[in-house]
C-alpha cells in the first residue's frame, strides 16, 4: 500500500535526526518557530479560539 504525503514525511524526519541529530535539532526548532504568533498579535476572534 502506498504512503501518504504525512507518513512520508514523518518517515524523512526520522532520517534526518538518524543522520545528523544537532542540525536535525535546530532545523526543526526554527521550522516549529516560524509557526508561531504570539497572541498580542492575534485578532480577538483567534485568541478566542485559541
């Protein structure tokens, strides 16, 4: 059966930290990072559904 595009990709990052685990490391801390807005910034119905 064929993979998903998720299982795929949780199949690389298990790759990656395998390989070279600090890079892997800091890579994904920025990858998580650029996600994330802090809630000053949010509109009041986002903090709602926050």
């Amino acid at each position: 059966m064929a993979k998903s595009r998720a299982e795929i990709q949780r199949a690389y990052r298990e790759r990656q930290k395998q390989k070279n685990n600090d890079e892997y490391l800091r890579r994904e801390r920025d990858r998580k990072n650029g996600s994330y807005v802090p809630t000053a910034e949010l509109s009041e119905n986002d903090k709602k559904e926050a």
